[in-house]
C-alpha cells in the first residue's frame, strides 16, 4: 500500500511557478493497477518520482508498506559510462537478486543486440526504456511505478511488454502513466487524475478516463481546438 499525506510539490522554470501537487491526499491500494492520468506537464512524472524516493516533496508524508521499483520506463539512474549488461549486473546486486538470472531475462526482453554490452551513452531514449522496463519487470516488486513504458518500441515489443506486465499484476500493485486509452482500460483496474495540483482518486478506471476526457475536451474549447474520441489515438 502507498499512502499519500497532504503532499505539496512546486518548482520554478524560468521565474515561473508551476505546482505539481497541492495538498494530495489518497491511498494506492494493495492488488490494483491505477492508472495516473493528466495532461502533459500536470506533474504525473514528478508524482511518480516523489513514490519512488528520487524527489522529495516539499511538505507532507508518503508511506509505503512493500517495494516499490523505480519509473519503469526512466533510464536516468543507469550510469553512462557502464553498458547496459554492466548496469544490469550492478542492479541485481543492489537488490539481491540473481545476477545471471537477471541478466538473462534482460537480454532476452529487452532484444538489443550488441548494444546491451556498448554503453548506455550510446543508446537512444526507447532503448534506455527498453532497457528499464526489462531490469525492472526482472525483479520482483510488490508495486511497479509505468511511465509510457508500453508506447515504445514496435508492435511485438508492445505486445511482449504488456504480457510481462499482465504476468506481474497476478501478484504485484502498479502505477501507471500513460496517454493511450486503449491501454489504460487493458492494464487498469482503478485511476487517478491529476489536474491543476489537485489529485481526484476512482475505483472504477472508467470514471478516472471520463474526469480526464472532461478535462480535455473543456480545454480544446478554450483554445479552439479538435478533441479526437478515437481509442487508438492519444488524448
């Protein structure tokens, strides 16, 4: 379980003040996949950042009972100069797991070639999260944090990557950022939506989508725009 306590989080760009989470109270149940929804730049990220521990909010409490995996999907932790083999090898030490069985899952997964055993400078973004989504879905945690880890890659790897996923949530929690419909109602039970700092939980993942849907289709009105109500289409 994850339980959020009056979280604050802001931070300044360019003497702007943008606040991520404003007072955020709410509970991540135990067995269920939430899916976090918001438009870009509403602070989804940082939020799954301040659960994993890499941010710190600026007031209130997180707590957590079980473990929690990085941004699955984030590649920033891995180390430049080392190859993804090296950083997986490190990994598995870390968290006490079995190197070799690690490093085996990974490599298979993850389907780099040559460049697992090249360093991670080398590597493009999707192959970062490629490589991320693989350590982690190679560890057994009791709760996953998915930042559009699915989106990458071709239509095998999306395909690979959602059975892993599916196979994980018989036994494991997770948190799931994402921008594709389709896959939020596949991968979901419950939702939150995140909007203007303040965070509005749903047990029925279908209520979260039409809270977000309402969101962006009230700002295409302010701004002229076309909403687009296709499932295979990001918001």
């Amino acid at each position: 379980m994850i339980r959020l306590e009056n979280i604050w989080k802001s931070y300044y760009e360019s003497g702007h003040r943008t606040v991520c989470a404003m007072d955020v109270s709410a509970v991540f149940p135990d067995g269920v996949s939430v899916a976090l929804l918001g438009r870009n730049g509403s602070g989804k990220s940082t939020l799954l950042r301040m659960i994993a521990g890499t941010q710190q909010p600026d007031h209130g409490n997180i707590t957590i009972t079980g473990t929690v995996s990085w941004p699955v999907g984030f590649g920033g932790s891995f180390h430049n100069e080392l190859s993804g083999a090296q950083n997986t090898r490190f990994i598995a030490r870390a968290y006490g797991v079995d190197t070799d069985e690690l490093m085996a899952f990974v490599e298979e997964f993850a389907d780099l070639g040559p460049q697992f055993h090249h360093p991670i400078r080398t590597y493009s973004s999707g192959m970062r999260s490629r490589l991320a989504f693989g350590v982690s879905m190679g560890i057994k945690f009791d709760t996953y944090l998915v930042d559009e880890v699915t989106s990458v890659g071709d239509t095998d790897f999306k395909m690979k990557s959602k059975k892993v996923f599916a196979d994980r949530m018989k036994t494991s929690s997770a948190i799931v950022v994402s921008h594709s419909k389709s896959m939020v109602r596949n991968m979901c039970d419950a939702g939150g939506v995140l909007e203007n700092g303040q965070f509005t939980y749903y047990d029925d993942v279908m209520d979260a989508i039409a809270h977000h849907e309402w969101n962006m289709e009230n700002k295409a009105r302010r701004h002229g725009q076309v909403v687009w109500d296709d499932d295979e289409d990001d918001w």
